[in-house]
C-alpha cells in the first residue's frame, strides 16, 4: 500500500537516498558517469537539512510516498515558480514542481502518478492556475510520463552545469520547461 505524507525534519537521508538513486539510474546514459559515481547520500541529506525543507514557513513543499507503511520510495517537492530557477527569486502567479523521484524499482508501478496527483493538489491549493516542471531534454522517460500527465513544453530551455572534477569546464545539459494547467 501506498502513503503519501509531508517531509519531516527526520527525512532527510531518506530522500536523499531516493534521489541519489533516482539520478544514478535516470540520468544513466545522460549525464556523466563520472559525476554519477560520485554522489553521496550523506551530503544530500546535508544539503537538505542545511536548506530547512521540513520547515513549515519554506515556500517548498515536499511530500513523500511510502511503500509498506514505512519505507520511502519517491518524493515530490512543489511551490511558487523559481524564477531563472534561483530560490530567491520566486514568481507567485506560477507553480513549480522542483523534483519528483522514485526508487528505480518503483518505476512504473503509479508512485509517481500518486506523487504528481499529490503535488498538483497542493499547487492548486495555494491558488496557482498553471505549474512549470524543468526536464533534461534527453530524459526522454520523464518526458513521457509529463506528456501523459498533461504537461507539454511551452517553449523554453536552459542549460543546467554539471561540474566535472579537475578543473575541466562543466558539461552543459539541456532542460526544457513543461507548463500544464491547475484545478477544472
């Protein structure tokens, strides 16, 4: 069975897990296998806590979904439009859906239905008409699963800076925006 709950101060590693996991197999191919290799669950969960997600006053939600009762197999985080995709720069007439993953072994078997279903309630209840999502261009499963779900590109792009180590300049990937409709 399936729950889907809010983030809590505890939750850290365990999304961090989710989304180490999630990137290593989802952007296996994509992105450099090098920067793969060298993600660590414990500085995510760092990040995250030095971020403050749990924090009832962040303009950032982030809902869990469970599997068994009580282990974490995907997350969703949503809120106000980050404009140039800066934290500080937010944009309320718009939501966003900042990251949705799921643990690879939990791919196709609706956790990430439930979590988008749960996101887009949640952007709906703060009021936003419409949401934004920012996809790798060559991530074509997420692309997919967005066009069922209703999203579409909209038009604009950007590039997203994956640092390399030794000095070597970032690799430059593309991201497209997807825009869908919120409520009626």
């Amino acid at each position: 069975m399936l729950t889907i709950r809010p983030e809590e101060p505890d939750d850290a590693e365990a999304i961090a897990q989710v989304h180490v996991h999630g990137w290593q197999a989802g952007y296996a191919g994509i992105m450099p296998e090098e920067v793969l290799g060298r993600l660590n669950v414990s500085a995510w969960a760092q990040r995250r806590r030095d971020l403050g997600t749990a924090d009832p006053e962040h303009p950032f939600t982030t809902l869990l979904a469970e599997a068994g009762g009580s282990k974490v197999v995907g997350f969703a985080s949503f809120g106000p439009y980050r404009v140039d995709q800066d934290r500080a720069n937010l944009d309320p007439t718009h939501g966003e859906l900042l990251a949705l993953y799921v643990e690879p072994g939990h791919w196709g078997d609706g956790t990430a239905t439930a979590l988008l279903a749960a996101a887009r309630e949640g952007l709906a209840a703060r009021g936003f008409p419409t949401y934004r999502a920012w996809v790798l261009a060559e991530n074509e499963r997420a692309r997919r699963f967005y066009a069922r779900a209703g999203l579409s590109p909209d038009g604009e792009w950007t590039t997203y800076p994956v640092p390399l180590s030794g000095g070597r300049p970032p690799v430059r990937l593309v991201e497209l925006r997807y825009a869908g409709r919120l409520g009626g």
